[in-house]
C-alpha cells in the first residue's frame, strides 16, 4: 500500500492535505510533515495543507490558505481521520482522487485508497514509515523540517511516551528522528506552554467530575469554564486522559461547550467505547473516542449510555 501512495503522489501535480477539525500535535504533524516530506522530494510540485489554523500550535506550524479552483485534478491526502465528519474543510471532496492515512479503526472506509494502522502510536509514525518506503523505492530523503514535524506528532500523541500506544517502534522512530537538525527542546517548551495553561483547568476536572457505582464518569465544561481559565475547546484534549488517574474510574466522557455544539470526548480502562461514539456522529479507538451533540439533553443521554456499557461490563 505505501508504495501505491508514493506512485500515486508522483501522478500528480497538485497536492492538498487535509486532517481533522480541532486538531493536536499529530494532525499538524502528520499534515504538515507529509507536505515538507513531498515538497523536497518533488519540488515541482504544488503541495498544501489546509484546515482552520489552532493558534495554540503555532510553535509548529500554520496551514496554508487556498482558493476552491486549486482542487480542480488534485490529489487530496488526509491523515489523521477516522471519518468523513471531522475532516476540517469540506472542499476535500472536490479533488480528483483521495488517500487516507490513519490509525484509528477503519469504520469509515472513505477514499480511493486507504491505508490504516491501528498498531501505529500516531499517524506522524506512518509518515515516517511512508519515507523509510520511499527512501528505498525512490530514494527520498527527509528534511529537517519534516523530521521535526513527525517527532512533535509522536511526542503528542504518546503522552511525552508515556501512553500504552508508544510500542518498540515508536522508540525507533524516535530515535531516528532526533538525529536530524532541529531543536527538541522548542517543541517541548511549545508543548510545555500548553500544559501551563490547563494546569488549573485540571484541578476543575478532578473537584467537579461526577462518578457512579459502576465507575462511569462525566464532567461538562462550558464556554464559561473555558473563558474563566484562558483556555480553548480544543486545548482540553490534553486533558482528557487525566481522569483516568482518579481510583474506581472505569470509562468517563467529558463534555465541552463549543459555540452550538458541544464535543465530546469519551476515554475507558476497558470498556469499549467507540461504538457509542459512532452513535453520536463519532468514532475512535475502542478506549479513545470523539463525537458530538447539539444540547446538552443529548449530552444526559451520552453520559447515561456511558453508565449503561459500565454497568454491564
């Protein structure tokens, strides 16, 4: 499959990269690391990368501003998302052919080719495969500005490698990646400033989260509670995992208000999960999921659904 990917990128002049909305340190950094990967192998190529910018990222990266007639016989690449609602810009489907790069399970199956692997701890881990694919069928090469993307993505995505996700290849990759020029320590201080700022939001998360008998837990975070501590919607991810550090936590969902719609975020230690969130317009790993709802009522249904697959689990 990744050398159909590479063949496909060379049959085309035109390249746009999409990834999902509210995006993390891997959609940036699988989005923006393939653009860098593709643009020095193939500099005559026109490569973008798109999507409403998050300006707690920018330590990265910004994604790139086009007109609609740049798709007309397009390449459309899109990375780091499991279904066709979270992908952040809706013009994808004008392109002339898609490719899906990704590691959540495959319950969309969208595109004209697709690769998917669960094992991966990150999509920016795939990338790096893809080169390693390329560098030996192709002889690609890797620029720095890519590496340093890649490495940004794995770091965020494996919790600074401390979730269960970083496996032996991750650490590989990793490993391969620090060897090139750029400076790690202005992606931790980025990702640093970041987790500064939620430090307080975190001690909201632990005194105002509510838990059942079962071990279900639920917390609402609205647009309020997001002013009051200068953080954004999509700047609560990184939060998301620490309530698993509460004892009797058996899965939790948080809920956070975003303009009219509230997103949702569901995490377990066992129970699977993203079954419920492809009930509400979502998707995910079984314990790592997303959706999102439209009134609060829907969300007392999430929440109590959540009870449910904790009860019988």
């Amino acid at each position: 499959m990744k050398r159909q990917i590479i063949d496909t990128i060379e049959r085309y002049n035109t390249i746009i990269i999409h990834r999902h909305v509210r995006p993390d340190p891997d959609a940036y950094g699988s989005q923006i690391g393939l653009k860098e990967l593709i643009i020095a192998n193939y500099p005559e190529k026109k490569v973008y990368a798109v999507g409403e910018h998050d300006p707690s990222l920018t330590f990265l990266a910004q994604p790139d501003e086009i007109a609609n007639d740049v798709y007309d016989g397009a390449l459309v690449i899109i990375t780091d998302t499991a279904n066709t609602e979270r992908i952040d810009d809706d013009r994808y489907s004008t392109g002339a052919a898609i490719v899906k790069i990704d590691h959540h399970p495959n319950d969309d199956a969208y595109g004209d080719l697709l690769w998917v692997n669960t094992d991966a701890s990150s999509v920016s881990e795939m990338i790096y495969e893809l080169f390693k694919e390329g560098q030996a069928y192709k002889q690609w090469t890797l620029p720095d500005t890519a590496a340093r993307l890649l490495f940004a993505g794995i770091v965020g995505d494996t919790g600074r490698f401390r979730f269960p996700s970083a496996s032996p290849t991750t650490f590989e990759t990793a490993a391969q990646l620090i060897k090139y020029n750029f400076n790690r320590n202005q992606i931790f201080d980025g990702m640093y400033e970041m987790d500064h700022k939620l430090l307080q939001l975190q001690g909201y998360f632990y005194q105002y989260f509510e838990m059942d008998e079962n071990g279900a837990a639920s917390l609402k975070i609205t647009e309020k509670i997001l002013n009051e501590y200068g953080v954004t919607a999509s700047e609560t991810s990184l939060l998301v995992g620490s309530l698993g550090n509460v004892k009797g936590i058996c899965a939790w969902v948080i809920f956070i208000e975003e303009g009219d719609t509230i997103r949702v975020r569901l995490r377990s230690k066992g129970p699977v999960i993203n079954e419920l969130a492809k009930k509400y317009n979502g998707g995910g790993h079984p314990l790592a999921s997303g959706a999102s709802v439209h009134s609060w009522e829907e969300a007392a249904q999430v929440a109590a659904d959540l009870k449910e697959i904790c009860r019988q689990y």
